[in-house]
C-alpha cells in the first residue's frame, strides 16, 4: 500500500507540474511543486492504509464466518 501512495504522490504531482501552469517548467517547479504536495502524502498514505484494513479485513472475516457457517451447517 506504501508503495502505491507513493507512486500516485509521484504521477500526480508531476502532471499537475506538467500541465497546469503553476510551476515554473524547470527542476525548480518541479521540487517545488513536490513540496507542496508534501503535507497531503501522510493522509494520502492514512487513508490507503486504513481502506485496506478494513477491504481486506472484511473479507477475511466474511470467509471466517462463512466457513464457521458451514461447518456449523453440515
């Protein structure tokens, strides 16, 4: 999950780099448009983390139940 945060931090600041206008099209825009995208990485990384908790850890409490479920029926 870390990584995927991490590779949509990367794409979507550089297209908003690319091709919004706000930076200036040299590394200097570049990293400045980075660090200002910046503080929204910890809840980008929060959120990802916390969703796959509870996706993941629901089905798996899904087939825990199911198959206690089924054993409970045969």
């Amino acid at each position: 999950m870390l990584a995927c945060s991490l590779i949509f931090f990367v794409t979507t600041n550089f297209a908003v780099w690319a091709w919004s206008g706000l930076y200036s099209a040299d590394m200097t825009g570049l990293i400045q448009c980075y660090a200002m995208g910046l503080p929204f990485l910890k809840y980008t990384i929060a959120g990802d983390l916390f969703w796959a908790a509870v996706l993941f850890g629901g089905a798996w409490l899904v087939q825990r139940l199911t198959a206690r479920t089924g054993a409970l029926a045969s």
